[in-house]
C-alpha cells in the first residue's frame, strides 16, 4: 500500500485543520503581545550617555490607562541618518530601572534638508508590566555603531 492511497477521514481532517490554525492565531498573538510590552534594560558597558551631538525631540506623548505612544526624532550633529537604529528608554526617576521601547522609523519632512529624513521615531507600548511613578525618557542612539543615552529632557507621571 502506498502512502498517497491511505484514504483520509474528514473528521480528522476538519480537527487537524481547525487545530493548525488556531495554533497559528495563539502564536501570532503572543509574537505581537511581546512587541507591545516593556522589557527591563541595563546599560551596557559601551554606552556613554549624554552627548552633546545628539539631537533629540519628542513630537508627541501620549499616555493614557492601556498604553504609551512616543513619537519624536533623533540624529547625531554631522551624520546622515539611513536608517534607523534607535530606541527610547523610560527611566523611573524614584527606582532608576530602565524600560526600553521598540521603535520603528518614520519619515520626517522637516529634517530632510539635512540629510536626516529618515531620524523620525515612533513607539507604542503597553502599559501592562510599567509601575506608577515619575518617568524621563531618553533615546538610546544606536545608528552608524554608536551607543549613546541621550536625555530629551521630557519627564511624566503615570
């Protein structure tokens, strides 16, 4: 007996499938959960802080009782910006503790005419995880090989 003629039973065949595709949503679900979740962060060995080439601004905080959205631009003074490879930190001003943010690059018009079109930054967190307290953001400048902690000077509470 070949294996292509063993004859399939439906019901199975319906479970199996059904089975299948919820694992795919329970996956697909946790991948975007641990996107949208704050991870603890430590500075690393390499990492200066506050530069005083690194330009950084914050467009826009939003906080409210589900969520953090962060959206603002970085770019170090004398450097075009390709491509983005930045994140902002929230710094509990009480306990110290880091919480970093991913981000994803969007374009900004107004920085294009020096070379940095591309240095926006735009972040969307879940406050699940976040205590309550006094927070400084800052953006870790990660572009061309660089590892810097730049302060925004931009402090909130939730």
């Amino acid at each position: 007996m070949k294996f292509l003629d063993i004859e399939i039973n439906e019901m199975i065949y319906k479970r199996l499938i059904l089975a299948i595709i919820i694992l795919i949503i329970v996956y697909m679900a946790f991948t975007m959960s641990t996107l949208l979740v704050f991870k603890t962060y430590t500075l690393g060995p390499s990492t200066s802080e506050n530069d005083e080439t690194i330009r950084t601004h914050i467009d826009s905080l939003i906080v409210d009782n589900k969520k953090i959205e962060i959206t603002g631009w970085a770019y170090k003074e004398g450097q075009t910006v390709e491509m983005v490879n930045s994140n902002f930190i929230l710094k509990n001003q009480d306990t110290g503790k880091m919480y970093l943010m991913k981000t994803v690059m969007e374009k900004n018009a107004s920085l294009a005419e020096i070379g940095c079109g591309n240095a926006g930054l735009h972040a969307q967190c879940l406050r699940l995880g976040l205590p309550k307290g006094k927070y400084q953001i800052f953006v870790l400048y990660r572009n061309d090989g660089e590892d810097i902690l730049a302060d925004t000077l931009i402090p909130f509470e939730i």
